[in-house]
C-alpha cells in the first residue's frame, strides 16, 4: 500500500506497517477524516494518552488544479489488531 491510498480505507480495513528490522505489525482502521490543511489537530493525533494507535496522515480531499497541491489532509487511526 501507499500512502495515496490511504483515502480508500475505512473502518474495518487492515493495514500492515513493516518496522526497519522488518518485523511487522497489523492494524485495524478505526477511523478516517478528512480536514483541512490549516486545520489538522497535530496535538490530538500525537498524544501519548489512550490506547495505543497509529495515525498515519497524507494529502487528501479537493485538489487545487492550478498549484497542483491537495487542500486537505486524510488522517487514519488505527489500532493493533489483538489489542
């Protein structure tokens, strides 16, 4: 997968990270937003608290043609599977 395509998944959906020693781990989506550039809670997908997750954050949402840029993010949390 790559992370263009982190706009298709939902709920439910697996997603597998590969870690550097190439262990890897699973996870299941548990949501998917879409926000604004200006607007993305870096403190809220950053936090420490709660259970353990995995944010992954890419462009998203409408393309402004003329700059050739996304105008929003696509934020998906993820949880471990078995957790």
């Amino acid at each position: 997968m790559r992370f263009f395509t982190l706009r298709e998944l939902g709920p439910g959906d697996r997603v597998t990270v590969t870690r550097s020693d190439a262990t890897a781990r699973e996870f299941v989506v548990v949501a998917r937003e879409i926000h604004a550039r200006s607007a993305i809670l870096l403190d809220r997908c950053s936090a420490r608290a709660g259970a353990p997750r995995n944010t992954l954050i890419t462009c998203g949402g409408p393309a402004n043609v003329r700059t050739r840029h996304y105008r929003g993010t696509v934020m998906i949390t993820a949880r471990p599977v078995g957790r």
